[in-house]
C-alpha cells in the first residue's frame, strides 16, 4: 500500500491506482485496484486461511460488540475512536488461546482470561485513575445486591475536574459477557449463555461537589449475578463532570471517562 506524500507524489507501485483515506491515520494512502473477487474468497481452496481468520475475527469483534453493549447509549460519553479496536484485539487474543479447536473455530473462551479486560480504559487519552483515584470496594448491600462502595474523602485531593466543572457523577456499570464459541449451523460465532449475555445495568450517584469533603458513597445494583463458569461479571466505573447554572447541570464535553474496575 502507498501512502501519498504530497498533491501527486506517492511513496510506492503506481498503477492502476486508487487513493483514500484510513479512518485514525493522517494524510491519503494509495493502493491498486482489482484483488480476488467475494466468489473467490468464499469458495477458492487458496483462500481457506483466509476464511479462517475472517471467522475468527467476526466471533472476535462479535465478543466486543457484547462488552460495549453492556454499558449502553453511555457510551458514546466515555469511549474513544479506538476503543472498538482494542477489545476486538483483546477478544482475538483470547481466541488465539485456545490450543484445542481447529482454525476458524477456536472459542473465545473470555471467563478463563478474564484479567485481561481488568484496568481497560475506554478512553485511552483519559484515564480514571487520572481523573478520580479515590479507592473502591466491590462489596454486597443488606440485601445482598452487588455495590460499589467508596469512603469520604476530599474531592480536591482526588478529582481532577476540569475548570468549568462544579460537580460530577459517579456511573457504575455491572455487566455479563459469555464466553463465544463457533456455531457449525450458523456459521458464525454465538454466546455459550445467551439469555445471560450482555445483561447489565447501570447507575447513577447523585451530583457531588468537585471541592470540600464528598460523603461516603453506595453505588449499589438490583442485578441477579449469575454463577455460571463459562460467564464473567464486568464492574465499570465512570465520572461525569456538569456545571451548575442556577437550578440545572449542564454537562461538560469531553471530561468523561470510564474504566473496567474488575472482573469476576
């Protein structure tokens, strides 16, 4: 693939070219036109590698599809454009793991590595921990519900809130991902435990001050937690900064951000 250096200059073969732009990347790249055809890759025996790792890859984005699911229309808040891409290759490498099924069909087997989505920023120029470093324990209510609890502390020590800023929220994310594996009679990758796939809820704190001393803080969930081995429980926690003006909180763009906690 060329890559175009200036208005016709080219780094590459040049042909019968075409030229575009790769979504993330700077300037305009070049390439050849033609290539086999959709008939070819589906059916040629020299295209059977190929097919392989277009399985794979579907059940892989498929598993990451499930992830960002979880936390909902939220999301657009606290992702960034690559975000798609790093669990994609998360969840790949997971599927390269498996040392038992055959190419094409390796199972995305998430519950057996589990740590590595823990610490998964979902944006990665913003970080929580650079913004709210404050410890949390995942523990249990009275009832026995599933809660993030975090202790009193001073919001001016802990929160890096940006200037407009007055308040913020705390978002709490529980959710559940299956494990994937390849379906022979559809063809494509499907959940092992679909009635519990991508099941989650999220909640909110109330508005807290960015100064003085933020009071011991429950962020708890009326979610039934599966106990099943082949799923695995994904704990989020996000902030949100707002602005007071008079009665109303108006968000404050581009200071959200959220990060996987823990995964049981």
């Amino acid at each position: 693939m060329a890559r175009q250096k200036g208005a016709i200059k080219y780094h590459g073969t040049i042909g019968d070219i075409r030229h575009f732009k790769i979504k993330g990347k700077k300037g305009y790249f070049a390439g050849l036109k033609g290539g086999p055809t959709a008939n070819q890759i589906k059916n040629a025996p020299e295209f059977a590698r190929t097919r392989e790792n277009m399985s794979e890859f579907g059940g892989s984005a498929k598993a990451a599809k499930a992830l960002r699911t979880i936390v909902g229309p939220a999301l657009s808040r606290f992702a960034d454009s690559s975000l798609t891409g790093r669990l994609t290759s998360i969840m790949k490498g997971i599927n390269l793991d498996d040392q038992q099924g055959a190419r094409g069909r390796r199972a995305i087997a998430i519950s057996k590595n589990k740590e590595r989505l823990k610490g998964l920023n979902f944006n990665k120029k913003l970080s929580l921990n650079s913004v709210f470093n404050v410890p949390v324990d995942i523990t249990e209510t009275v009832m026995g519900d599933p809660a993030f609890r975090i202790q009193s502390f001073l919001a001016d020590d802990y929160v890096g809130s940006p200037s407009l800023a007055t308040h913020f929220k705390l978002v709490g994310v529980i959710g559940v991902l299956s494990d994937f594996e390849y379906d022979p009679n559809t063809k494509t990758y499907e959940p092992k435990n679909p009635e519990l796939n991508e099941s989650s809820e999220i909640v909110y704190s109330d508005y807290l001050p960015v100064t003085g001393e933020v009071p011991l803080t429950e962020i708890s969930f009326s979610i039934e937690l599966p106990h099943n081995p082949a799923v695995t429980t994904v704990f989020c926690l996000g902030i949100e900064f707002y602005h007071q003006f008079k009665q109303d909180y108006l968000h404050v763009s581009g200071s959200s951000c959220m990060r996987i906690i823990d995964v049981q």
